[in-house]
C-alpha cells in the first residue's frame, strides 16, 4: 500500500510552500510546524540539501474525534505534507495517506476518520 499521495507543481518554491498553506487552511487545516529540513541539515550536520520543508498540518475537527476513539493517537500526529524542489521551477507536494498509518494502530474504529482525512488531503493536493 502507498503510504502518501503527490503531485508536481510548477512553481517557485516559496509560493509553492504558501500555495500548499493557504489549500491545506482552505480544507481546515492549519499548520503546526514548519521543519526547513534544509537549513537543519546545513545547522546540524553541514551539509547542503535540497529546499526541503515538511508542514505538520492539523485538522482540529479530526484530531478531536481520532483522539476520543485512541488515546495516543497524538504520537502520529499532525499530518505530515512535505514540499521539496525537484529541480528549479518544479516542486513536489507529497501528503501522508493516512489510512495507511493507521493500520499501524490496529483499531478499526480508527478507520472512518482516517477516511475522512484521507479525502480530505486528497481534495488539498488535487486543488493545488
């Protein structure tokens, strides 16, 4: 099973980054974290890296209802979407699926939200 979905956009990167932002809060999604995954492998290990940043995005009508279902249903949470440059020009957006994480959890109560956010990531990366 595929574990995210994606799509190339042609774009610069930054307003690919903001475009992604502004689609995921659109679909009720905000933005928890912002890792520049770039700018941490040069800070940390000095090396360089491709423009890389991976958006931790939360619906909170989500989240509510997974974590009355599994209470440590936090450990896999925000949704993870990355955007990373596949060359100049072109970026790629990738979004974690999230049926296939949950499957990892073994409740299958679990599994009509998973869905729901699933189709609803899926409307984020389709719209962009």
């Amino acid at each position: 099973m595929k574990y995210f979905f994606s799509r190339t956009l042609d774009m610069p990167f930054e307003a690919a980054v903001d475009h992604v932002s502004q689609n995921l809060k659109e679909e009720g999604f905000g933005i928890l974290s912002d890792i520049d995954v770039q700018a941490k492998m040069k800070e940390k290990l000095g090396k360089d890296f491709r423009k890389y940043r991976i958006l931790g995005a939360c619906n909170p009508s989500f989240a509510w209802e997974a974590l009355q279902i599994e209470d440590k249903i936090g450990t896999m949470l925000p949704c993870n979407v990355i955007v990373q440059e596949a060359k100049p020009g072109q970026v790629e957006v990738a979004a974690i699926d999230p049926v296939a994480s949950m499957m990892a959890v073994k409740n299958p109560d679990l599994q009509g939200i998973a869905e729901q956010v699933r189709t609803s990531l899926q409307r984020v990366i389709a719209s962009l």
